[in-house]
C-alpha cells in the first residue's frame, strides 16, 4: 500500500469519474509520482469544526485499513470472545460428561461406640466389643451404560457446534464492520463534495452579488444564488452530524474503546479491485454457515432419538470394595485388632417400568427431529431468497454506477457551459440553477450509489457462504 495521502478538500468528482473509482480522504498533498494511492481519512474529533482534524492516539496518529479494522474486532469484539469461550465451555462440559468412562473411586468409614451390646454367644472367650471401626475403599468401573455412550458420541458434536456458532458470529461481525466502515467513507466523501460544491456555489453568489450591483441581472439573481448555497449548507451540516454516531456505529462493532480515536484509510486501487465479483456462480446451500449449524444440530437430534431407543439396555459395571474392620473394648486399643474383607463382582440394573417415561422422551425426541427437518426446508427457501435479493440489488446498482459515472461527467459540463453563458447575458440564472442542482444529484447520486455496490457485494457473499475471516 502506497503512503501517499490525498486531502479531503481537494479531491473532487472528475477524479472519480476518470475510472479510478478513486474514494480519496485523507489530510496530506498527492504525490503525482505514486501509481499506487492509499488515501487516509481523518476521522473527526466531534468536538471540533474542522473535519479534516487529525486524531492521535497515545501521542501518534493511527490509521486503520478494512482489513485492520477487521482483525481488530475479531480480537477484541466482546461477541467474539464470548463465543470463543463457549468452545472451551463446550470441551469441558464434555469432559464433566464422560468422566463417568474413567474408574470411580470412593473411600469412606464408619465409627461406632456400642452402648449396650446384646448378644447369645456363651463362649467364656467372647469378648463384647463396644468400639468399632470400619474404613473401607469402593473402586467401581462403568462396562456398559447408555448415557455414558450418548455422552461419548455426542462430545464430538457439541463442540462441533460451539464452533460453528462461533464462525457465524465471525461472519456477521466481518459484515457489519465492513458496511459500518463503507457507510463512514460514504459520510465523508459526501462532505468532500459538499464543501467543493459550497466553495463554487458561494463563488456563483459572488459573481451574482456583484453583476446586480452593476445593474446587470435582477435582484432575484442573487437572491437565487444565496438560496442554492444555504441549501448546500444545510445539506453539508447534516453529513458532519452523521460523521459521529457513524463512527461510534463502527467503534462498537470493533469492540474499540469508546474513548480512544484512530483515523481510517483505504487503498484506491484495492477498492477498485474489490467492487467486482463473479457472478456466474452456483448457489451452495452447503456452505451457508447457518445450513451447516442446522446439520449439526440435526445429527446431535439423532443421537438423542439413539439414546431413548436403547435406554432399555442395563447399565454394566465391574465393582472391587476393601475394608478393613478395626474392634476394640476401649479407644486406646481400637487400632491393635483388626479384621480385613474384600471381594469383586459385577453390577448391573435393568429399568423394567419407568411409567413410560422412556416411550414418551422417545416420541418427543422423534417429533423435535421432524421439526429440524422442516427448519431445514424453510432455510434453504430463506437463503435462495437471499441470495437472489443480493444479486439482483448487486447488478442493478452496478449497472446504475456506470450510468450515474457518466451522468456527473455530462452535469459538470452543463454547469460550466451554462455558468459561461450566463456571465455572457445569453441564458437566465434559472439555468445556472438547474445546472447547479443537476451536479450536485448526480454526484451525490454516484458516491451513494458506489457504496452500495460494495455494501450489495458483501450481501451477495454473505448469502453465498463465501465471507472469510
């Protein structure tokens, strides 16, 4: 990208309209000499009239391309983040889930002081022990379980979609801080035009103001003049209000703080390249981000369908138990005698009647898999009216941009004839009026039209799927 800046005042329409699409904002002088045009805007302090304030950040000034406006608010956009954490949430959610396929180990004990002790024994060796301690360790290992296995199979799927619900929020974050940026430059070009447009338009009150001193046109010239100029003046004072929630648009979908500034900046020649996109290409639904999101949550569906079908099937587990029994008649002695047990098996339960719970989870399971499937249908009909939308908006207003090209070309010429004939006597400043009011829509009507191109191309990629980040 050239370092060669342009400034906002003295860029003028016949640049756009010589084909370099050339959307020049910035405070520095053109360097002639550079092929390659990278034009920074100054975004303004608000609380300043000069639009063309440079703002500084931590002492220097900071510019930022689309692209860098981009990776910023992939970093730092609250939205973002929360997301990415959800992954994480996600894994571990999963890990809290199939911890059950690891070993369960549990130790516990029991202390027990007799307070009478009954017994028939007569043996003259019995002795009645009235303290007792029984520590004991359980180690139990899942063989077979049906939750477990929904868990195992499911894992996979969960984060599957905590990812893709986190590329959504990437991809609708790429789109609104590139709209929210096209939509600033468009703000500000608008200004450019306006100020150049308040500069000729009070020069034509000049030239009226002083013609009717001279007695050679009529009072209502000049008056006329002044009309068209306050209209102009009112029109610019507007776009400067737009500059600052426009900016504040942009800031918070950045996730940029609030109180800090920086200046944006953008390659003419990247823009000029980037306005076209092939529109020959196929619609694949399957790489809508939102129909990939759908076929997870349809397979997690079918796994949950899997689980009530096979909830019958007992829960299988190996289990292993040590204890150790300590007696005694008095507590200074418990731990001199002890007696050990221990024994392994196997455990398993078999639901016979839950009140049809499982019948009943099974056929609500089955009928949330139906309306998946019709969410489905619904879908695709939303993204091909998407993207139908977005293409005819994208050729309409292509097609339009090259017209309106050639239309602020032609009102520039009419003005400047029929500002010549009008210093001659040969026309009446109606004219000059007309003229003037035709230049003015149809720059306006270029820039805005511009823009939206951009703004319908990223439509366009967007309902096709193809919007990286």
């Amino acid at each position: 990208m050239s370092n060669i800046f342009f400034n906002i005042g003295n860029i003028r329409i016949p640049l756009l309209i010589a084909g370099l699409f050339c959307y020049s904002f910035g405070s520095y002088a053109q360097n002639n000499n550079s092929k390659s045009v990278a034009t920074p805007v100054a975004v303004p302090d608000t609380s300043k009239t000069n639009l063309l304030l440079p703002v500084t950040v931590n002492g220097s000034s900071q510019y930022l391309t689309l692209q860098q406006c981009i990776d910023y608010a992939l970093q730092h956009q609250p939205g973002v983040n929360i997301a990415l954490i959800n992954i994480n949430v996600a894994k571990t959610t999963n890990a809290i889930n199939l911890a059950g396929l690891l070993p369960q180990v549990n130790s516990s004990g029991n202390l027990i002081h007799n307070i009478q002790v009954a017994s028939t024994v007569t043996s003259a060796n019995y002795v009645p022990y009235t303290n007792t301690f029984i520590p004991g360790v359980a180690v139990s290992q899942a063989i077979f379980n049906p939750s477990l296995l929904y868990a195992y199979k499911s894992a996979p799927l969960y984060v599957k979609q905590a990812q893709q619900v986190t590329d959504s929020t990437k991809i609708f974050l790429v789109d609104a801080v590139s709209k929210s940026f096209y939509n600033l430059l468009l703000t500000l070009e608008q200004i450019n035009v306006l100020k150049g447009d308040t500069a000729e338009f009070g020069k034509s009150l000049r030239d009226a103001y002083h013609q009717y001193k001279g007695g050679i046109v009529d009072e209502t010239d000049y008056e006329q003049a002044q009309i068209t100029l306050n209209n102009t003046i009112a029109q610019l004072k507007q776009a400067n209000e737009n500059v600052a929630p426009q900016y504040a648009t942009l800031k918070q979908f950045m996730g940029f703080p609030p109180e800090q500034q920086f200046n944006v900046v953008f390659d003419t020649l990247q823009m000029m390249k980037s306005i076209h996109i092939d529109t020959t290409q196929q619609l694949q639904y399957e790489k809508r981000i939102e129909y990939q999101l759908l076929n997870t949550n349809k397979n997690l569906q079918s796994q949950l369908v899997d689980y009530y079908r096979y909830s019958w099937l007992p829960t299988l587990s190996g289990i292993y138990s040590y204890n150790r029994t300590f007696k005694s008649t008095t507590f200074g002695t418990l731990f001199e005698t002890s007696f050990p047990s221990s024994y392994v098996g196997l455990s398993f339960t078999i639901p016979i009647f839950t009140g049809f719970s499982r019948i009943n989870n099974l056929h609500r399971a089955k009928l949330q898999q139906q309306i998946l499937n019709w969410s489905q249908t619904d879908l695709k009909s939303q993204i091909y009216t998407q993207y139908a939308t977005a293409l005819a908006n994208y050729k309409s207003n292509y097609y339009n941009l090259q017209l309106l090209q050639k239309n602020v070309a032609l009102s520039r010429r009419v003005y400047f004839v029929v500002e010549l004939q009008y210093k001659q006597g040969i026309v009446p400043y109606l004219n000059v009026i007309t003229a003037q009011a035709n230049l003015i829509t149809s720059e306006i009507n270029y820039i805005n039209t511009l823009f939206q191109v951009l703004s319908y191309k990223i439509d366009l990629e967007k309902a096709m799927g193809n919007i990286s980040y």
